[in-house]
C-alpha cells in the first residue's frame, strides 16, 4: 500500500512542479533568480489587507449590479467575486500570520485567482454597461479605468501578465462600446494601451530600484578589500541560519587572527598589507568551499560551518591555517612573506542569542591561543561555556 501512495504523491508533486514552471514561463517570473522574483512577488499586493482593498472596488462593482440590475448574472457575479476574494485571502492571511514571505505557490494561487476575478470583471462591466442603466454605465466606466491603473502600477513587476489581464478585460467592454460611439470605442482603446505602456515603463523602473537596492544591500554586506562579506554581512549570514535551524542542529565558528602581520604592514607599506589581505581572503575562501567567510576588520575572519561542515570544523581549520601559512609573493614590492594564524573556534546552537555567544566563544579560544604563545608555561584557564571551544596553535 506504502509503494503506491508513494507513487500517487509522486506524480502529483511532478505535476505541480510542471505547472509551476508553466506559469513562472507564462508570466516571466526568473526561476534561477531567487532574490530578484521574491522582490518582484513582494511588490504585489499579496498580504491581506492590501488584498482585500485592491478587490474591494471589484466587490463593489458587483454588488451594484446585483442592486440596481436585479440579475441573475449579477447575482452569480458577485458570489464568484466572494468565492475568489476568499481564496486570495486566506492563503496570504496564512502567510502574514505566520511572519514569513508569501511561499511561491501561494503567491502563484493568489496571482491565479487575481486573474480569475479580473476575467470575471471585465465580463460583469461589459454586461453592466449594456444594461442601459446611467448608473451602472458610469460606474462600470470608472472601475475599469481604476482596474487599468491598478494593473499598471501594483502588477507592473509582471508585465506579461498585467497586459494579458488588460486584453482580457478589454475585450469585453469594446464589444459592448463598439455599438454605442466609434469615438468612444477609439478613447477606450488609447486609454489600455497607453496603460500597458505605463506597465512596461513601470516595469522597467521597478527593476533598475530593486537592482539598486540589491547592490546597495550587497555593498553594505561586503568588505570592499577582501570581497568577504564583513562584520553586517556575517551576522546577516548567522540570522538567516539561525532562522532555519532545526533542532539538533549546530553551526561552527571559526575565528582566525594573523600573526605578523603588522611586521609586513610596517616593512612593506599599507599597499602590501592589503595586498596580504586579498590573497589570505581568496585562499580562505577556497579552503571554506561554499561556507561564508567573513573579515570583522584589520586581519580578524571568520568562517561559518553549518550543517555536514560543522563536523569537520578540526579539518577545515587544519586546512585554513595550512593555507594561511604558505608563502605570499608581494610583487610590486618583489618580496615573498610569510604570516602565521591564531585561531579559535566554537560549535553550539545558533537560536536564543546563540550566534553572539559563539563569536565571543570562538573569540576567547582565539586568544588562549595567543596567551599561551607569549607564556607558553602558563596554562590558561577554561572559560565558562555552553558550547564546545576549541583553541588551534
């Protein structure tokens, strides 16, 4: 029974991914750009109240039909409006409750089903204009004019989509136009398509701000010497795995510190020291692999080991100070240095102000080392800790 259910889940899933992909494809959602589509996605009005307010005009528009149209259609109109503004509802109510962004397939049901009651929209106008009804003319004119601004602006970061939802609007309300004035059939038309290029120009604005804002970001994570993510850039880092951390689960810290450094610094010039730096970056991130490292400023760094990582922390660490210590080649100054490297380390739980103890943790490691260097017949005492320490000559 087990082999079969597995199979069913199986293929379901398979086929919900299709679909997903057919959609990203449709509406031109980037699939391998994960940081820009949840910023084009955020942009949206998918939280609940901005949900609710978009549809409220639509909700309204239906409801006046029911009143003054006195239909059946109306009728039918405005319940799918109820049943489509629940679904859009719910799942991003779900979202906001549980303090997370919008999962991508919920976002992909709410887009669908903006797109359903828009569908439903343009079709509800049309019948309302053609009821004669002054009232109803008037006031399915004004909403379509708002449901093109709304598209223009709040559905600019799908362009795909927006002109495809102004199409399908249109559609309707120029049958309806087409028999009353050929003037007034033009104008409508001027009108959605000077809002679909209102769409791409906004498109086009929304995403040089949001690559701004990615590269200011980017800037205010990143050590401008070295390119290692600095002091913000490495707390980013411990957030975000904090964040995801399961029971269980612990991260290692590694904290290294440069030993003769300011020797090379002084002998060679600022020039060589950044020199230094750069390549020590470079050799720490190719020993770390895909683990972040960090340089907190002068010549501290910090590499995070989280996951199978974090159980070879001993190794990693070995392999990092192998590196560190191999000779520099100083060309403009024609000089080949060396530099040695304290470092300390500490494994532990990242939840509940985790990641700030194991930093001083691993910091105090760091310098038992360097305290038992300068009085190497002194035993250093072991600080109180809550997590594993380790200290590597």
């Amino acid at each position: 029974m087990d082999e079969p259910r597995g199979l069913l889940v199986f293929k379901i899933e398979t086929i919900l991914r299709r679909a997903d992909q057919a959609f990203d494809r449709v509406v031109g959602l980037p699939r391998h750009d994960l940081a820009l589509r949840g910023d084009l996605v955020d942009t949206m009005m998918l939280r609940p109240l901005g949900v609710v307010t978009a549809s409220l005009g639509i909700l309204l528009m239906s409801l006046a039909a029911c009143w003054y149209a006195r239909a059946d259609w109306a009728f039918v109109w405005f319940c799918a409006d109820v049943v489509v503004l629940t679904a859009r509802v719910v799942p991003a109510w779900i979202a906001w409750r549980n303090g997370v962004r919008v999962p991508d397939r919920v976002a992909r049901i709410i887009m669908v089903s903006a797109a359903v009651m828009f569908t439903t929209f343009g079709l509800g106008c049309a019948a309302s204009f053609a009821t004669g009804i002054e009232i109803l003319r008037l006031a399915a004119t004004m909403a379509i004019m708002g449901l093109f601004t709304g598209l223009a602006i709040r559905w600019a970061a799908l362009p795909r989509l927006s002109i495809g939802m102004h199409v399908i609007v249109s559609v309707p309300m120029l049958y309806v136009l087409t028999g009353i004035s050929g003037f007034v059939t033009l104008l409508f038309v001027v009108l959605a398509i000077g809002s679909m290029v209102l769409t791409i120009q906004n498109n086009r604005t929304l995403r040089a701000l949001l690559s701004a804002k990615r590269q200011a970001q980017r800037l205010a994570h990143t050590d401008m010497l070295t390119q290692l993510r600095n002091r913000a850039g490495l707390q980013a880092e411990l957030d975000r795995l904090a964040a995801a951390e399961r029971e269980g689960d612990a991260v290692s810290l590694l904290f290294l510190d440069l030993d003769g450094f300011k020797a090379v610094n002084d002998r060679h010039g600022h020039a060589a020291g950044d020199r230094l730096l750069v390549e020590i970056g470079a050799r720490l991130r190719a020993t770390a692999g895909e683990a972040p490292v960090a340089r907190l400023g002068g010549d501290e760094f910090v590499v995070v080991l989280s996951g199978a990582a974090a159980q070879n922390a001993e190794a990693v660490a070995a392999a990092a100070r192998d590196a560190i210590t191999r000779p520099i080649a100083l060309r403009e100054q024609g000089a080949l240095v060396r530099v040695g490297v304290s470092l300390g380390g500490a494994t532990g739980p990242l939840r509940d102000g985790g990641a700030a103890r194991l930093l001083a943790e691993a910091d105090t490691a760091l310098y038992a080392v360097k305290r038992r260097r300068r009085a190497p017949h002194q035993a250093p005492s072991a600080p109180r800790r809550s997590a594993t320490q380790t200290a590597v000559a």
